[in-house]
C-alpha cells in the first residue's frame, strides 16, 4: 500500500516536471519566433500578392514632394522584407513594411513635374526642359537669349524652373529675346 503511495507521489511530480518542461519549451518557441505584426516577427511576414508601393519622391532642386500610388512588382510577392530590400533600385529607401503595402522614399536631384526649367544644355545651348514622367529631365524646346552677365548664366546652368510655359516665355522676353 505504501509503495503505491510512493508511486503516486513519484509519478504526481513526473507529471508537475513534464507540465513545466512543456510550457518552458512552448514559451522558448514563443520568444524565438514571435506572431507576424509583433517586434521581431516582421521579418517573417511575405509580401502578399496586389501588394501596392507607396513611393514619395522628393524633387531636391524645387523642394516638391510627390506620393505615387502603383503595383508593386509581382515578382515581390511572397518575398520576404529582406528580399524585397535588395532587389529594390538604388536610391529608394524602404520606410514601412507590410503584406498589403510597402512605403519607399527616394530623393531626386531634379525639378517635380510642375515645372517649366530654362537650362543650359551639356552643349551650352539654351533649352526648355520638363520632367515627363517623374524621374528625367527631358528637353522639349529651345530658347534664344542675348548673352547675359555671369549670374544668370550659373543660375541657367543650375536651370531656373517656371510654373507655367507662358511665365517662362515672358522671363525670357524681358530679360533676352526669344523662346
């Protein structure tokens, strides 16, 4: 009768040792790969497929932002946050990572898509340039001024940006002759 005792006790603190070891190893598991969404676990969320990008560009030469809205590439989907960041072009910098979304920043040494910019060409010619599709300079027409003194040549050599084609042509006619 004794033994059985002995044996119930025994087998009552096998059983407490097994409960315990189980929640130690369920708590390790817990830490070590915490759920999506939780500090830590970023890295094991996927981008999710119609994944879109949120990209902010930011036009250093007229201090203009732009938010644009697209499709993130489908090759993303099911990539991790890593993957994602090496495989992303130069200069854009992730700033929020989610399966349905991702925020990217970049910044360009160029004028926003507003403007009208009066630039000196690589040449030394006098053109019109427009940003056309958000990430080149392109040139769109040309430009005819009397020689003028220095300062206006180095701030055409930086390109002088105009909000309108007309407020350009009316610079150009005050201050040279012809557009």
């Amino acid at each position: 009768m004794q033994d059985d005792r002995q044996r119930g006790r025994l087998n009552a603190r096998f059983l407490a040792i097994g409960v315990i070891a189980l929640m130690g190893g369920i708590a390790l598991l817990w830490h070590a790969f915490p759920p999506a969404g939780e500090a830590g676990g970023m890295n094991l969320r996927l981008v999710a497929p119609g994944c879109k990008l949120r990209q902010t560009i930011d036009y250093i030469r007229c201090g203009h932002q732009v938010l644009r809205r697209v499709d993130a590439p489908p090759k993303w989907a099911g990539m991790t946050k890593e993957a994602v960041l090496d495989s992303m072009e130069k200069g854009w910098r992730m700033t929020e990572f989610a399966p349905g979304r991702i925020d990217m920043v970049c910044g360009l040494d160029l004028f926003c898509p507003d403007h009208w910019v009066l630039a000196l060409a690589e040449d030394g010619t006098l053109g019109v340039y427009r940003n056309l599709d958000g990430f080149a300079m392109e040139r769109v027409g040309d430009a005819a001024m009397k020689i003028m003194d220095e300062s206006t040549w180095e701030m055409l050599a930086r390109g002088l940006a105009f909000d309108s084609r007309e407020m350009l042509e009316e610079w150009v006619g005050e201050t040279g002759s012809g557009v």
